[in-house]
C-alpha cells in the first residue's frame, strides 16, 4: 500500500460558501505532506472533515491504510490513528497536564479513574519528549510552545500513524520551532505521516517533503519539495506570478510624529527603550519572539503600568496613558493576540469592523447600521476579506482572513500612528503583499507606522528604519542602507558586533 491516506473528490459547502470543490489529498507513511494554499482555500476545513469535526458533503471518500475511513468526531479518528494540533490551540486550560493526555481514554481500575496511574505514564511520555513539566500542572501556566508537545505527547501516545499540525509555529519562538522539527523529524524516522499547514515558505523548504496546493476550495496540484521552488509554489497558490513579495512605495518622510522615550515597565519586561518615528516612516522592530517587542508597545499604549518612561505625539507629551486614551491621540496598536485583543468571535464582521470607530457609524448621534454596513463594506473590498457578506460571523471565517479584519478595524478610526505587532502572521503570500502594499499608502498619506516583525526578510523588505530589542532593552538601531541579515541577527541575540 503506498498511501496511509487518501483523500479523494471531497467537497463541503456551507451556507453561502462552497469551502471545498472536490479536492484530493494523498498521503504516504513516514513523509511531511505541506497543505498549501491562501487564506480560505479550504485547508483547515478538509482537516476538520478528516478530525470528524464537519461531515464532508455527498460523493467524497476517505481511505485509511487502503480501508474505508469513518469518524463522527475527534476521539474516533484518534482511536482509528489519525489525530490533530489545531490552529488555534484551545486546551481547556485548568485541566492539568495528565487529564489532558488521557481525556476520553482515562486509564480505569474497577471502573474508576486511576489517577495514579495516569500520572505515571504521562511523566514517562513526558520524560520521553524532552519536555521539563511535571504532570499536575495545569495548561494555563504552560507556554503554547509546551501545549503544543503536550498535544504531540498525546498524538504519539495513541499511536497516531497520521498528525495533522494545523500552524503549529504561529505562535511560538524561533528555539522552539528548531525542537518541534526534531519531534517532526523524529516521528517520520517512525513511519508516522505529518499533514504540515503553515503560510511560511522557509519552513515548508526545511521540512516538509511534499506539497499539495488548494486554491478557492479546488485542487491545483501535488509535487515534492526537490522538485519545486518557492516561485513556483507561488504560482500554484496565488494563480499568477509574484515577483516582488516585499513591495515597498516611496514616500515622503517629515517631522518627528511619535516619541516614547525611556520607557520601562513595571514588571521589568521592558527596560529604558526610547524610539520614534516620523511622518511617512516605517520603523520596524526586529528581535526574537520573546525580547519583549509586544511588551514594549502594550506599555507604551497603556495596557501595562510603566515605572518610567514618557510618550508624545507629534510634540505633545501624552499626560494620562490608557488604550482609550491613546486611541484619542491618534495612535492605534493592531495587536498580535487577535483573540484574546483583537476581535469577538461571536460578533459579525460589521460589527467588529465599526467597533472602534463607533463614532464614524453614528448618524445624528445614533449609531446607524446602514452606515457601518457601509464603512466595513468598504474595509471588506479594500482589504480582499473572504466572506460571504459582513453578516457572517467572524468565528467562521478562516485564520488568515480573521487577521484582517483585526487590521480593518483600527484603519477605519483614521490614526495618524499605526503600531502593528505581527500583522502578517497567519496571512498567505498573495494578502501579505496586499498588507504591505496598504502600509505604504498609509505612509504616503502622511502617516507613520511601528511595525513588529519575526520575520526579517519582511522588515529589511518593507520598512525604512529597524530597531532591534533584545531581552528587554533596545540592542540596536540600522537605517535601510545599513540592512542586513546578519547584523538584525546579531543584535537580536545581543552579541557584541
Ligand atoms: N463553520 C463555517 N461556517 C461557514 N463558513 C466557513 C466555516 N468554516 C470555514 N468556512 C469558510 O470556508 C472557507 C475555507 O476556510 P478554511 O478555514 O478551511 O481556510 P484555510 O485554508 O484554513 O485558511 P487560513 O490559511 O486563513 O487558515 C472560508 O471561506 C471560510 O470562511
Ligand atoms: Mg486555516
């Protein structure tokens, strides 16, 4: 049998949306299988079909080790051999680390729980995995980074012959992507299949051994890594070639907009760091995840409290320093977190979009419909969102296109600062350039813009200054005709130059 599995003709529709159009995925023991495709291209939902979360429309087959595949939801198909580290990690987060490994499958004596005996295997998959936590911790003090092998510990621990990892390197530091690659590396060495999804081409090079392509819910092909390149693999997704993937618009840059000097922290994340930026610049701050990049900008925007440290805009010192207060002032911060800052899930796209230009939608002081309809409509063509309309509820639409409604939604209040931490993450090719594209026009309006990026190509490619942080304090500063890798590396890991 040359396939552990074969996915073939699969289509799912949902109400207004056809998320899938008979699309085939194949998959062969012990290989790194890459999922490709843009934001809505129906990748996390095949995924979804194969967990038994969504039930495939009529005419699609699924076969497991050459046998027919059937599962009605996430504990059978991990009993069957398949299981799944999804998107968006949402572990139950006081459940301790023991319980989460053998929810649904508890080990029994007598018919009741043997917590004793959970406890032991899980400090011995535990022990096996390299991870240093003890088993009655709970999820809530672990990192996404631990959640995540916690979830790899579970799959092995079934004896998963396919893992689907759904962006497992979205939210964890560049260390932790090294030591997931060698449980990847690991687990192919045992025959195990890995379904990869992720939008970062530098990973799917370094990892994965094949590549299959979705575009709009279609299938457009399947190749192996050797025989493909990142241009090439573009070409599959976006349908037409993109030359230049970091564009950059001129712009004129003038006085000094934004300060925030000597700022420091409270908890001591972030220490004595002074920048600024001027009208029509692009300052970026490199660093790795973890540096205290996000710390900074949360400080300066008044989410955490500062022991020093004083903000102005365009000359004027800011007295009282809270979110709404800065909103006032013109600046808005695009946070990196869009679920915990940035958006409710629950709500539409209209009403995330006009939620903080509240004031924008108001109609002789009432807050008119029609007229946010019309403003996130706007936002909607102008950002290429995918949504059946602005009624959809946000929850629904995929990760990527999610992100840019977090981004619509500060643009709409006009600010003259735009800090964006992470804009980019979880966002295809094609969109990014778009982003990119948006950020330069913001710039030529006479805006300035702080843009926090893990990924250095996309600030050497984008912005006109970078500031570097490294634990907690400013490393460095390089202007555009100073860019380098190496010399961003360098000060990201602080080592004298
Ligand atoms: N529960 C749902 N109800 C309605 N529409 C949905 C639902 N889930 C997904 N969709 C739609 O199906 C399409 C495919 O979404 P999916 O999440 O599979 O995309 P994706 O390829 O994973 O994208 P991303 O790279 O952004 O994560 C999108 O248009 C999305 O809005
Ligand atoms: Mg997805």
């Amino acid at each position: 049998m040359e396939y552990i599995l074969e996915m073939k003709n699969i289509s799912k529709t949902f109400p207004g949306v056809k998320a899938l159009n008979g699309v085939e995925l194949k998959v062969k023991p012990g290989e790194v299988h890459a999922l490709m495709g843009e934001n809505g291209a129906g990748k996390s939902t095949l995924m979804k079909i194969l967990m038994g979360i969504y039930t495939m429309d009529d005419g699609g087959e699924i076969l497991f080790n050459g046998q027919p595949y059937h599962v009605h939801n996430p504990k059978e198909a991990m009993d069957t051999g398949v299981a799944m580290i999804h998107q968006e990690l949402n572990p139950i987060l006081d459940m301790t680390v023991y319980e989460n490994i053998f929810v649904g499958r508890e080990i029994r004596k007598n018919g009741i729980v043997d917590k004793r005996a959970e406890i032991e295997e899980a400090k011995k998959l535990i022990a096996d995995s390299g991870l240093h936590v003890s088993p009655t911790e709970t999820l809530r003090h672990l990192t996404v980074a631990q959640c995540q092998l916690i979830e790899i510990i579970k799959a092995i621990s079934v004896n998963a012959k396919v893992i689907v990892m759904d962006e497992p390197t979205a939210a964890i530091t560049d260390r932790e992507v090294e030591l997931l690659f060698g449980h990847i590396r690991k687990l192919k060495a045992q025959g195990v299949a890995i379904i990869y999804i992720s939008h970062r081409m530098d990973e799917i090079f370094a990892i994965c051994d094949s590549v299959t392509v979705y575009r709009d819910g279609t299938y457009i092909g399947c190749g192996t890594t050797k025989e493909l390149d990142e241009a090439a693999l573009i070409k599959m997704m976006v349908g037409r070639e993109i030359t230049d993937v970091f564009p950059k618009l001129d712009a004129q840059i003038g006085e000094v907009m934004f300060e925030a000097k000597h700022i420091t922290r409270a908890d001591g994340k972030v220490k004595d760091v002074s920048i600024s930026v001027r009208k029509g610049e692009i300052l970026g701050i490199g660093g790795l995840v973890g540096a205290g990049r996000s710390e900074l900008v949360e400080g300066i925007f008044g989410m955490h409290r500062l022991s020093g440290g004083e903000v102005y805009v365009k000359g004027r010192k800011v007295r009282t320093r809270t979110p709404s207060d800065m909103i006032k002032e013109g600046v808005a911060l695009v946070t990196e977190d869009r679920k915990v800052t940035g958006l409710n899930l629950r709500g539409t796209v209209n009403d995330n979009i006009s939620m903080v230009a509240i004031r924008k939608a108001l109609v002789n002081g009432l807050y008119s419909q029609g007229k946010a309809r019309k403003l996130s409509q706007e936002y909607i063509e102008k950002l290429k969102i995918k949504t059946p309309s602005g009624d959809q509820i946000v929850n629904n639409l995929s990760g990527g296109n999610q992100q840019k409604i977090v981004i619509a939604k500060w643009l709409l209040n006009d600010p003259d600062v735009i800090i964006m931490d992470e804009p980019t993450r979880g966002i295809d090719v094609g969109a990014k350039r778009d982003i990119y594209l948006l950020i330069g026009s913001l710039v030529q309006q006479g805006k300035a813009v702080i843009l926090i990026s893990s990924e250095i190509p996309e600030l050497m490619g984008v912005c006109d200054r970078i500031a570097v942080m490294a634990e907690g304090h400013l490393s460095g500063e390089i202007t555009r005709e100073n860019f380098s890798q190496e010399t961003i590396m360098t000060l990201a890991s602080d080592i004298a130059v």
